[in-house]
C-alpha cells in the first residue's frame, strides 16, 4: 500500500487477459496474464520481496505456455 493507503499497483481483465497496472509510472506493468495473478499483485503491493516476486514471475510465465 501507498502512503494514502491505495494500492501501487492493480489488475484489470483487458481483451488478452489479465495486466497489471503501474499508478506510480501510470503505465501497464509486465506480460498479460491469463489468471488474475493475485499472489503476485498482493506481493507487488506488500513487501516487495525480490526473489517472491521473481518467483512468482517465473511461475505465471510457465502458465501461458
């Protein structure tokens, strides 16, 4: 959460599947996603944890293949 206490970051179904929305650089943040990548946003969001986020990166990447 951001001072103001609003998410950093968000999802939002699009035409191709899930993406993940940048409020800071207002600008679409990463590869579409076919699941809503919940864990993914709510460590975007948390902590920010490096490698948990890589992770989770690698993991909705082997998804869509």
């Amino acid at each position: 959460m951001t001072k103001n206490g609003q998410e950093a970051l968000r999802s939002q179904r699009r035409s191709g599947g899930y993406r993940i929305w940048d409020n800071k650089t207002r600008r679409w943040w990463g590869d579409p996603y076919e699941l809503c990548p919940d864990d993914l946003l709510d460590e975007l969001n948390g902590a920010r944890d490096y490698d948990r986020v890589t992770a989770l990166l690698k993991r909705y990447r082997a998804m869509k293949r």
